[in-house]
C-alpha cells in the first residue's frame, strides 16, 4: 500500500481521536459539571498528548502536530471547565441560604 493510504488512514485516526472530547466539552457546559472526570485521567492523558505532540514536532509530521495540538486543547479546556465548576460548586455550597430568613 502507498505512502498516501497510510496517511490517509492516520488523518482519519487523528481527526476521530482529537474531536472526542468535544461531546465531553458540550455536555459538561450544558450541565455545567464535570465532576465525573477525574483529575488523574486528564493529567496523565493531557501529558501524554503533550508529549505525542513533541514527538511530532520532532519528526515534523503535520498529522501527529495537528492532532495533538487541537486534543491538548481539548484537555485544557476540560481542565479549565472542571476547575472552573468546582469553585462555583464550593461556593454555592458555603454560601448562606438567603431563602431560610
């Protein structure tokens, strides 16, 4: 098989593998939590990525770059949003019931 097959099939993994966080990113907005998404998995996943993605610079692959790049997004993102939910999830739960007066 060709040169152009092979990257072919790895264009399609890449764009299969970056996009499928983002149905993680819509439903986390949506229902504003991401509590079911354990830190652990998004570090050791987010460096990972990170490191695919030097691989790829190294070996000056557009694909590996590309995918990479746009999936460590992807996991920033998340981590932000997660981040960003438990604070709001903290202080809506210390905060004084206004309604118990």
């Amino acid at each position: 098989m060709s040169d152009v097959f092979w990257q072919g099939i790895g264009a399609v993994a890449a764009v299969l593998t970056s996009t499928s966080f983002l149905p993680q990113i819509w439903r986390g907005y949506r229902i504003k939590s991401l509590h079911d998404l354990s830190w652990g998995m998004l570090g050791t996943f987010g460096i990972g990525v990170f490191c695919w993605l030097l691989y790829g610079l190294f070996r000056r692959d557009p694909i590996l770059i590309g995918a990479n790049a746009f999936t460590f997004s992807n996991v920033a993102v998340l981590c932000a949003m997660k981040y960003g939910y438990a604070v709001r999830e903290r202080r809506s739960a210390s905060a004084p019931d206004s309604l118990a007066e």
